[in-house]
C-alpha cells in the first residue's frame, strides 16, 4: 500500500471557472482549468472549448477534445451550430457567424436540411394580413405586437410614435407622465436607476393607462411595491406613477364594494388619510371566532396568498402552511405550527446571500388574506393589511412609531428582491439586494370576548438593503413570528391599583411594626434609626406585596390561559412583560434586604442559660497545703449540653430544603410541568420531539414555578406540623423539656427591652443526678406525683414574651459588660487568668440576679404575668409599657422560635422562591436555578450556624470548642 506523499496529504488547488481565463476551460473531473487546443477558446459556459472565429469544428468529445479547421477565404463565416463554414452576405457578428439586420431572419438550410451554400437574410413581411417581425431570437417570424398594429398598422412603430418596452404607442394619445427609472435604498442612502424599471415602467404605465391591460397594471404595481410603496415629492416613479393612474381611473369603480381597490389595478394601499389605520385594524371584529379545542377551521388561521410573478403574472393560490414566508429551514410540523391559533411563533436564523440570489432569482409578490366561512357557508377572505416599516412619506420613515393614526398600510409586499438593484445586465449580480428580514403577524383579542373574536390581523414587515460583494460570504438574519396581544391596559389599571392598595396598607403595617419596635426597644424618641428600622420593616411588607402581586398575576395567566376553551385572554407579549419582571426584581430586592436584616438580628440575639442547681452538700480541698471544706461545685455539662441542642435548632427548618430543590426540579423537567410556560395554548405536560416548541412566557414561567416551589413547600409544612412532629419528633417541644430535665432556664433578648423566656427549673430540685434517680424523677412525673412545670404554680405555661423595665436592662447590662469581656478596668485584664475568673465571676453574678429576678426577689424590678389581649396578638406588639415592673406574657406558640430559622419559614420560603425564579428568568434554566438556590441555601445556612456559635459562645460563656 502506498504511503502519503510528505506534507501533502489530500489537498488540491482551489481554481474556479472564473479563474481560467479565454484560452482554458474548467475541467469538471478534476475540478481545475486545462488549456484549449490549437485554434480553440473557452466556450460561454467555460466547461468546455468551441472553435476560434473563422475555424468550424471537424470532431468534438467535448472539454478540450476538439479539431478546428479553418474556413476557405471566400467562406469566412460559421453556422449557427459550428460545423460548417458558409458566406454571409451582410457581415460577421464578434463570434465569426453570420448576421442579418433588424426583422430579418437568418436561413442556412433549405426546408429539407441541405445546407446553404451562401446564407439568406429574408425579411418579415409587417404588411397587412402578415403583420410578422423576427422573433427575439432572429430565428423566425411571428406576429408583431398587438399595439404596433393599433398605433401604425404594420410592425414599425417609427417616429413621431414612442417605442416603450416593446410597446408602441401612438403620439396622439394622452400617456402618463415620463417616469423615472430608479429605485430608493434607504436604509444605504443610495439610488439606482434599475435595468427592470428602465426596460419595464413607462411601458407598464402606458399599457395600464391607455389599454387598461391587467398585466400591465399588476407589474407596474409590484415596480411600486419593490419601491417600498414610498411617496416621493417628485411624483414621477413607479408609485407616483402608479397613484397618477389611480386617481385619474375613478369612473371605472371599485372591486367588491371596497374603496381602495380600484378596477383593472392591483390593491396597493388603504389610503393616507389621518386615522384610517385605526379605522382598519379596530373598526370591525373578524367575522369568525377562535378557540383553543375544537375543530381545525377554529383553531388555525387559515391564511392564503394571491401570488404574481414581477411581470405582473397571475401565478397561483398559495396556502401560508408550507413555510411560503418562513425563510428559514425546518421541518413541514413545525413550519405549520406558525398557524395554530395562540401559539406565538418563533423563528430566526442566518441565510447566505448566494442562497437568496438562488432562490429568489425572480421576486414573487403576494397579496395576503385570511380565510373564512360566511354566515351560508361560503368561503371568503379578509385582506390582511401590511405595515412596511420601509414606507417613506415625502422622504420620511411614516410607520416606524406606536401611535397607528400616524400608519400608512399596504397591501402587496414581497420577501426576496434581487431584480431592482440590477443596474445594467439583469442576468448579471444586482448590486443591491432586499431581503424581508423581519415578518411578524399580529393578532389581537377583542377586549371583553368571551368567544375568541379578534381583529383583523396585521402583517408588520422591515426590510434589509444589502450590498452584494460576496455573496458566498455574506449572510442577513431573518425572523418571522406570529404574536397575540390583546388590550392590557385594564390589567395594568388593576395591579396598578392592587399595589397601591396594598403598598398603602404596607406603610401602616411597618408603622405599626415600627411603634411595636419602639415599645421593645424602650426608646420613645423618633430619631435617624427609627426611620431606618422603619424603612427596612416598609422593605420586606413592600416585598410581600411585589410577592403577591407577582405570583397572583403568574397563577392567574396560568390558569385562565392555558385552561380556556373558547378565548377570552391572551398572554402579554414580552415586551409588555418588563413591569412583571420589574416587580419580581423589586420583590427579590428588598425580601434580600429583609432577609439579611433577619440574619444580622438573629447573630445578635441577647442569649443567657440560668442554671437552677444548687450545690450538693461540701467537699475537701487542698489549697496550698492546707485542707479546706468547700461548697461542692454544680457541673457544667448541662449547660453545655443545653447550648449545644440550641445551637443544633438555631438553623432548623419546616421543610427539608434538598428535598424542596429536587421535588421541584423533578416535577419541572421529568414530568413536564415546565411545558406549560410555553406561549402556546396546549396545556398538555409532554411534547413530541417533532412538534415546534414555542418561546417561553416569563409569566408562565414564573407562575409555574412559583406555583410549584411554594405548593410543595405548603405540603412539607403540612407534613411536618400534623405528622412529623406529632408522631416522630418536635425538637421545639424536646428542646422545652430537656430544658426543664436539665433544670436549666434559657432568657432571651431579641431587643433591648423585649425577648422570650423558657422556664426550664426542674420539678424536682435536682438535675445533677445518676440514671436511677433521673429515672425515679420521670416516673413521679408520669403519674402527677409532683407539681407541674410551669412558672406559675399549678400551671404548664414553660414559654413567654418578655417585656422587661428600663431598670432591670440597665443592670443586666452592667453585669453583662464583665460577662462578654469587651468592657472592664485594664488592671483587671492584664493576663488571661484575671480575665477568665472575672468572666466566671460575672456568669455567676448574672446567674444568680436573674436566678433571683425570676424568684421575684427584687421588688424595684418585679414581674407580673399575664396573657396578651387579643389584638396585641394580631398586631404583634404590646399596649402595657413596662415602666416599673417587667411583664411575662404567655405564650403556648413558643414564639421564641422567631429568633430561630423555624419561626421565619415565610420569609425563608419567599426570599428561596424569589431566589429561584430570579436566577431562572436570567438564565431561562430551571436546572441552574434550581442548583444556585440549594447553593446558596447552604452557604447561608453555614453562615447563621458558624456566627450563631459564635454569638452564643460569646453571650453565654460556653466555650466553642464544646459547641459541636
């Protein structure tokens, strides 16, 4: 086997027809040029050599296998076909064969094929009767045109009749004004004069004005149309042409009782009169209605399209499925899901310029309608108007705003023109080409049906001017889309005044929380932090709203759109959708801020374990060689233990968040959820591979999974209160009364004057004890042999809110200076060890003042206890200020956990949702989402558990080497 020649490999050189020059032709078996033989050149079509003039061939095997011989001297000229040599009596033409003058034909053979020894040229007979002139390839004669007939009676048409696009007219007739042969590119600031309009225009007019000719008329019409429709000062081109025979035509009436279509002329607008537009598209309903479940004819938008070729030919009835407008490739399901009614249809991709110029060679022109059935069961169309955002008015862009009174419609428009910007050859590359680079329908709902009316849809088309220089390498971007809209404002009035409402209700309830804030913080004075505290509480109240608002707008378009039959809303278009994706971002906004104020509140909470034991009889020591009696010491490990289960609920949560992320994920994309925030109105959760999906609705998509985070979230709540912790385990409840076995009190500040308190003094004096004794304890407690554990004699009541006095903070706070060992004389905390018995000292002293506060024996800072009216209830805050004594309310919610994760699921839960959704509209991935959620769950989550150890070895004295 041979080896690969070195550095070589399989390349070949790139050569082109083009590249070969007069004396080589392309070889097309090996994709290069190969030089022609003696006497030869390259022939037209370059893939092949054909004898040099004066030489006729001998053989030919095509390519380069040709002999050439070279003509007698008195027989210079070639036949047609090359073969022969033959005198020509009236020259030569550049190729060597012979020529004849204008309407003469040329004969080489006789009527039975035997060649001629000298040509003939013979000449047509234009004279009555005959009437012939040589055909355009001088081969034969046939009848002159009609109107060299009319104007002259024979085939000439010579001076003082005007020859116009192989049309005579006669000089006595009343012609349209001269018109001008150019076409305006404005998006390039260019104009062309068009080989098409120079051969075709002035023709066209005069055989539509004078003749009323129907092909005439129509390919004036389209010469209008590739002008863009635009109404020039001047007057005089195509469509000033085209309105000079509009208006001069009245008496010849209209074409089925429409105004703007005038007999014998193609329909191009709907006239410029100020608002008409409006009139168009708004005066009146379609005549048939739409749903989204019912028959074909209910629930597709059968279009069809009266279509012309350029000069103004008829060519067929084309129905839109197929993809007749969608210049992008794809499959025959999905081009014709651009039709389903409500399903918003997209489709962008790039095209070559060289694929265009292939495929669109001649323009095809297109009249749009939408079919119907009539009130007998007759089949009728509805013409679709066209907005042409390229439309100039008097050299102005007149359609490009919103406001539709300003709009000039159209009817006729085109996708593809490669034939106005030919300047010379019109076989040749155009210099410039337009292409239909944008294509949307519109179809809008009427406002308050219940039925699925609609008005009548509108076609919006832009076009691009593009430059031909390379084709192979240049590209457009083209889209199509088919929206529905409908009249949102009402839904905007709505929410705009559910958020007022609600906002408004927003600033009382913060004002509110703000004066509760104050009696808690025993500061009566309105200062710059009680406008912040008032701002952050209006913050997450605002969030709430934003929150409401949003995922009640999501469920609602959710539900009413994807479970109607017959329409009667349409999904906002994205455009519309930027106030929804504001509030969301405004929502997620400040429930962060919320949220972070939540977490700075909680690493500062106010924590302090009272241990009730009481030293168990004394025990000897020896201090430096002296043996003492000593109280025996009361063990630590309860209150380590203790602060070590606080630590482990600090974090806990109502729902399991991994198990959140994934139920959601799985519902999403495994069972097909996610389908329904598809702009389309199939509520079904699973698609073919085959079907077109459309866009995603932010709405949709929203509500879905909103919907979906919060309903699953509602469910893990549920599941936990009623079954888990009352069948497997309430650590809230254990933490209670493993306070109470442990004979340890937890007292809590969550502000300066306000926090909760958990009565944990043992019923039994003792906690410090051995297993048989603890044992013996449970047991007598089992069978009520003992008194109950509540603070109050004869009750249960272990948990309460605190409202404490200004005096009694004032002396916790001196005591509580030494305890967290940030205060205190320099001389006292020279070494570690001064430092570390002033601290023992200090947890001892506020052991024992609230061991005594709680016995009340400080009379100037006494408690009472009492249950909260039920308004402070609901409001949240309390009437009674404690001015000289501090007041415990019972509280059976333990609404201590609000210093905990468990006590603020709602705000968790809707910063999580928020969350999700947020990262999820950024990204369009509910999998991303769904993984930067449990991520950033987690690092929160690690920051509350690693700060709120250390706040609470800081408040408590426990060392954080015990917290595990």
């Amino acid at each position: 086997m041979a080896a690969l020649p070195a550095a070589r490999g399989f390349s070949l050189p790139l050569q082109r027809p083009a590249d070969c020059g007069d004396s080589r032709y392309f070889d097309i078996s090996r994709l290069g040029c190969r030089p022609c033989g003696a006497h030869q050149r390259r022939s037209a079509d370059g893939s092949s050599c054909v004898c040099q003039p004066g030489y006729r061939m001998v053989s030919s095997s095509g390519g380069s296998s040709v002999i050439c011989e070279k003509c007698p001297e008195n027989m210079s000229g070639v036949t047609q076909d090359g073969w022969n040599c033959i005198i020509c009596p009236k020259g030569l033409t550049s190729e060597g064969k012979c020529k004849c003058l204008n309407n003469e034909i040329l004969v080489e053979r006789s009527v039975n094929g035997i060649l001629l020894n000298e040509a003939l040229c013979i000449r047509c007979n234009g004279s009555e009767q005959s009437f012939s002139a040589s055909d355009a390839s001088g081969n034969r004669c046939v009848r002159c045109e009609q109107t060299f007939i009319n104007v002259s009676k024979s085939c000439d048409c010579s001076s003082p009749n005007v020859l116009a696009g192989g049309l005579c007219f006669s000089a006595s007739e009343s012609l349209p004004p001269k018109g001008v042969a150019t076409v305006s590119f404005g998006q390039l600031g260019i104009t062309l004069t068009s080989a098409w309009f120079l051969k075709n225009l002035q023709s066209s007019a005069s055989a539509c004005w004078l003749y009323s000719n129907l092909t005439a008329c129509q390919a004036l019409g389209n010469m209008c149309v590739m002008n863009m429709n635009s109404l020039s000062s001047s007057g005089t081109d195509a469509c000033g042409l085209f309105r000079y025979i509009y208006v001069n035509t009245a008496r010849l009436g209209i074409v089925h009782s429409i105004a703007f279509w005038r007999h014998n002329l193609p329909w191009l607008y709907y006239g410029d009169q100020p608002g008409l537009a409006s009139q168009v598209l708004e005066a009146n309903h379609f005549p048939t209605v739409f749903s989204f479940k019912g028959t074909d004819k209910d629930v597709k938008l059968q279009f069809i399209a009266a279509s012309f070729d350029a000069a103004g030919n008829f060519l067929k009835w084309q129905s839109l499925e197929g993809g007749i407008l969608q210049l992008c490739p794809d499959t025959q399901t999905k081009l014709n899901a651009a039709y389903a009614f409500g399903t918003t249809y997209q489709q962008n991709c790039k095209v070559s310029i060289s694929k265009l110029l292939l495929d669109f060679a001649n323009p095809v022109f297109y009249d749009l309608f939408l079919e119907y059935n009539g009130d007998n069961g007759q089949e009728k169309l509805w013409a679709v108007p066209v907005l042409n955002l390229n439309l100039q008015y008097n050299e102005m862009f007149v359609n490009q705003g919103s406001n539709m009174n300003n709009w000039l419609l159209t009817r006729r428009f085109f996708l593809v023109d490669a034939l106005s910007g030919k300047e010379n050859d019109l076989g040749k590359l155009p210099r410039v080409i337009r292409i239909a680079s944008k294509i949307t329908i519109s179809i809008r709902l009427v406002s308050h049906t219940q039925r699925g009316t609609i008005y009548p849809p509108l076609l919006t088309i832009a076009y691009t001017d593009m430059p031909v220089q390379n084709p192979e390498t240049q590209s457009v971007m083209v889209s199509f889309s088919v929206n529905y809209e409908m009249n949102q404002s009402e839904a905007q009035v709505q929410t705009d005044i559910t958020l007022g409402v609600l906002g408004g209700l927003g600033v009382l309830w913060s004002l509110l929380k703000t004066a509760g804030w104050k009696r808690q913080t025993g500061n009566s004075i309105i200062d710059l932090q009680t406008i912040f505290k008032f701002l952050l509480f209006y913050a997450g109240d605002l969030a709430n709203v934003f929150f409401i608002i949003t995922v009640g707008t999501g469920i609602y378009w959710l539900v009413f759109f994807k479970a109607q039959q017959f329409v009667s809303v349409l999904l906002p278009l994205p455009s519309q959708e930027e106030d929804f994706v504001t509030y969301i971002a405004c929502a997620f906004s400040l429930k962060a801020l919320q949220f972070l104020q939540l977490l700075v509140s909680q690493l500062t909470v106010d924590v302090f374990f009272i241990d009730w034991e009481r030293p168990k009889g004394k025990v000897v020591k020896a201090v430096e060689g002296v043996t003492k009696s000593a109280t025996a010491p009361v063990s630590i490990w309860r209150t380590y233990f203790i602060a070590n289960e606080w630590n482990e609920i600090q974090t806990m949560r109502k729902i399991n968040p991994l198990f959140q992320v994934l139920a959601v994920l799985f519902f999403l994309e495994v069972v097909g959820f996610s389908n329904l925030a598809l702009m389309d109105s199939s509520s079904s959760l699973t698609r073919s591979a085959e079907s077109y999906t459309a866009p995603w609705s932010r709405i949709l998509r929203f509500g879905v999974s909103a919907a979906l985070w919060l309903g699953i979230a509602f469910l893990q709540v549920i599941f936990f209160s009623m079954f888990y912790e009352r069948f497997v385990e309430d650590k809230i409840s254990q933490f209670i009364d493993l306070c109470c076995m442990s004979n340890i009190s937890v007292f809590l500040l969550s502000h300066s004057c306000f926090g909760y308190y958990i009565h944990g003094r043992s019923v039994h004096g003792h906690a410090d004890t051995n297993m048989e004794e603890m044992n013996m304890n449970l047991k007598r407690e089992a069978e009520n042999l003992c008194s109950q554990r509540g603070l109050l004699p004869n009750t249960d009541g272990q948990t309460f809110q605190i409202s404490i006095s200004r005096k009694m903070r004032l002396h916790y706070d001196r005591i509580h200076e030494t305890l967290t060992r940030k205060r205190g004389p320099a001389r006292l905390l020279d070494s570690a060890a001064n430092a570390f018995e002033q601290s023992t000292r200090a947890y001892n002293t506020m052991n024992r003042f609230l061991n005594s506060f709680i016995d009340h024996v400080h009379k100037e800072m006494d408690y009472i206890v009492k249950d909260k009216l039920l308004l402070e209830r609901i409001l949240g805050m309390e009437f009674m200020e404690p001015i000289e004594k501090s007041i415990f309310y019972n509280d059976e919610g333990h609404s201590f956990t609000d210093v905990l994760y468990y006590g603020n699921e709602a705000t968790l839960l809707i910063f999580d949702t928020l969350f999700f959704s947020v990262v999820d509209l950024a990204s369009q991935s509910f999998v991303l989402a769904a993984i930067l959620t449990y991520l950033q769950q987690e690092i929160f989550r690690f920051i509350r558990n690693t700060l709120g150890k250390k706040n609470l070895a800081s408040k408590t004295l426990v060392d954080e080497r015990f917290l595990i």
